[in-house]
C-alpha cells in the first residue's frame, strides 16, 4: 500500500510598516503622488498611487499578497485589476528595497 504525502503549499510572508512612528506620509490633494520620510534614514520617497494604497493597508496591521490583493478590489476598476495586481509584488519589493516595510516569514 502505497501512501501519498501532500505537502501543504508554502505560505506566502506578511508584510509589515518598518517601522511607522518614523515614516511621515504627505499627500496632496491636486496630485496622485505621495512622499515618505523616513526618519531613521533621513530619506524621502515618491510614492506612486498604488505603493500609497499598500502603505496605508500595512498602516493598520500585516497583510500577505492575497490579503492585499483583496483589499484593493474595492478601489480600483475591474478592468485595471489584472494590471495593479501584477505589480503588487515588485512594489512590495521596491519599499521593501528601501527600507519602508519588513518581510515576516509566515
């Protein structure tokens, strides 16, 4: 008798503010733009629209892909969500290259 081992999929990490009492976010109104300052770097971002909406996720509490992918259902059109969604990985990646957020491995 033969016994098959299904392995469980790898979870995928949660992604968390670096750390939010040192990052001052600025939006304007008349613009789509953001800038972040990061007081423990000295350093001052431009912020895209979506970088923006996934700072404000993490703001709250840690979310993975899935989780971030479904809370930005609601702000953007159904037609867009194919292309916001395949960019969410390489924003998380970028903020992640700079410094605003931190990997937890799940």
């Amino acid at each position: 008798m033969s016994h098959i081992i299904k392995k469980n999929p790898p979870l995928s990490p949660l992604w968390s503010l670096a750390s939010p009492a040192q990052l001052c976010i600025r939006v304007w109104e008349d613009d789509e733009t953001a800038v972040v300052y990061d007081a423990r770097s000295g350093d001052t971002h431009l912020i895209e629209p979506l970088g923006l909406a996934i700072l404000s996720l993490l703001r709250d509490e840690p979310h993975n892909i899935a989780s971030i992918n479904l809370q930005l259902t609601s702000l953007y059109a159904p037609e867009d969500h194919v292309s916001i969604f395949d960019l969410i990985p390489t924003v998380l990646r970028d903020m992640h290259d700079v410094g605003l957020i931190v990997e937890i491995p799940a």
